[in-house]
C-alpha cells in the first residue's frame, strides 16, 4: 500500500511516499481502508520531534519502526475485522482517533474497535476525518466550565484553528456570549461560525482588556497563566488545550487548591474520542459543521503540513486517500 513516511525528526521535506506493506489487524482490531485523514497538531509536533515527551514516546533520536506514518484522524470502510469485534463488520463506514497509533497518512490502517465509531450519515469522509482529535478537546475543553448557561461569557483563544472552531460552536450551543481570538484573517470565519466578538492579537491583548470570562479555552497557550487569571471571572475555568506551558498551568492548579482559589486552572486530556458519539449525533442533526481549510491528496501531504506549519490554514485540512 501507498503512505507517507518518515524516519527522521525535522521539517515536511523529511516525509516520503513510499510502498509499504499492508498492515495486520489483531483479534480486537479493524483493518479500516483510509478514504480521509486529517493534519492535527500532534502530527507536526511528531514531525519535528517536539515536545521532547515525544521522542520519549516514540523515539528517542528518530521514530520507532511501527510509529513512521503520521496521522491520527481517519474516516474509511472496514475492509476487515479480528475475531474479538462485535461492534463492526466489513463495509461499515467508520471515523475515529488513532492516537498513539498514528498510521493515517496510508491506505490502510488498523485500529481498536474501541477507537471507531460509525460515520455520520450526512457526512462525506472528507467531514468525518476533520472531527475526531479536534472535535473532542473542543468538546472536552467545553466541558470543563461544567454546566454552561446563557449569560456565561466564553474566549476561545485559536478560535480560527481547528479545535477552535468546533469550541465556538459548541459553546454557542448553551447559548452563551463567545469571543473569538485570532490572527486577522481567520477573524471572517470565526464570526461566520457563530462568535458574537471577534479579536485579532496582533492588535489587542485581551487579557488587558478589563474584560473577564466564564470560561477560557486556550488552544494557543501563548499567555501567562497570570494574564489568564486576570481575564477570568471569580468562579471561572481555564482550560488548556495542548501547548507547552503545562508546567506552569500545573504550578497555578496546585497553588489555588492551598489557596482556596475559586478559579479552576485545568489541562484538556482525558484521552481519545471521549465524546465521539456525541459529536456525531450533533453533526446528524445540523447543530456543528467541521470547518475546513483545504484538502490534499495523499502524495501532497508534505505540502498540507507546510502550510499547517505556516499558520495559514483556517478550521482543518484534510487529506484524501483515493484507493
């Protein structure tokens, strides 16, 4: 089978089609035929061998023999099953966050029964591989304000990008008041997605502002976490979605837990595809769409994540695997 590959940590000029034999499923895994993946932070972190954690994953000077094909994010049709699966058989469409797996950026690829869900049915594969990672930490990040309510004030710090832009629409569903923040050309679909405010950073710090939220999902941790305090109503949440401050958001959490502090400082990580079903279901329904930037086919995977890597796309970019 066709995939991209990579056996060095660097830039996108590092990866390779090359031919590639087809992967096995075990007795409780699916052997899925990719039809979409798509480019997620993760892979370009991966890519580059940052943060350090993972290269202590999943190689240490270069990837690890089974971990040379990027991409989590994949939606396909189950070409066949290990003996253990009840959930799927062959045919079935599904979509689904490989994870630590990786292996999206192929034809084929394998994956627990666990890690899939069936595909929306009013989804092309191209809709249903944005979803996964970037779905459920919006989802995820969401969730971690409790109980949102109409009134509730909430930023999405990165609303352009792609957990970004399922986070202002699912923060619209409670019926709050959303603030997106992002570079300026992003700001158009940000607000065409739902977001009743729009900032663009290279203009405005609205940490500084004098404004304050219920709920802060940060998507780009490029702030302190006392310039998040400052933006934070009494009682408010802070989520992190990612990002390389995770030291000092664990430093906060743990001063306002001795302090009594009532604002929660928390790190968006409860694992793969925690809330998948529900975001189907609200696909299905017309209540969110996956924003997407632009689609690549399989060969031009190297220039995707350039142009990831760039900044430039907005919501997800999809790649297409025609087999």
């Amino acid at each position: 089978m066709k995939a991209i590959v990579f056996t060095q940590y660097g830039s996108p000029d590092s990866l390779e089609q090359k031919d590639v034999p087809k992967p096995v499923p075990k007795d409780d895994e699916l052997l899925i035929r990719v039809h979409a993946s798509s480019i997620n932070s993760w892979d370009w972190e991966f890519l580059n061998g940052t943060p350090f954690i993972n290269r202590l994953m999943f190689g240490l000077l270069q990837p690890k023999p089974g971990k040379r094909i990027l991409g989590a994010d994949i939606a396909g049709t189950v070409e066949a099953v290990g003996r253990q699966v009840t959930r799927f058989q062959p045919g079935d469409e599904v979509f689904g966050d490989l994870w630590d797996n990786w292996g999206g950026f192929a034809e084929y690829a394998c994956a627990h029964e666990t890690a899939m869900e069936q595909k929306p049915v009013n989804s092309t594969f191209e809709d249903a591989a944005a979803v996964p990672q970037a779905g459920v930490l919006a989802l995820q990040g969401i969730r971690k304000a409790g109980h949102l309510q109409p009134g509730h004030r909430v930023l999405i710090n990165g609303a352009g990008g792609g957990v970004g832009t399922f986070a202002v629409q699912l923060a619209k569903l409670s019926g709050t008041e959303v603030t997106g923040v992002d570079i300026p050309h992003k700001l158009p679909v940000v607000s065409s997605i739902g977001a009743d405010h729009v900032i663009d950073y290279t203009q405005q710090d609205f940490t500084n502002s004098g404004e304050q939220y219920d709920l802060i999902v940060d998507c780009q941790s490029n702030r302190s976490m006392s310039d998040y305090k400052r933006a934070l109503r009494p009682g408010g949440t802070y989520a992190m979605v990612g990002g390389s401050r995770i030291v000092p958001l664990l430093i906060q959490s743990f001063l306002a837990s001795l302090t009594g502090e009532s604002r929660k400082f928390c790190l968006v990580a409860e694992g793969p595809n925690k809330g998948l079903t529900e975001l189907k279901g609200l696909i299905e329904v017309g209540k969110i769409v996956p924003v997407i930037d632009r689609t690549y086919p399989l060969e031009e995977v190297p220039d995707a994540l350039r142009r990831f890597g760039e900044g430039h796309h907005k919501g997800k970019i999809v790649i297409t695997i025609k087999n």
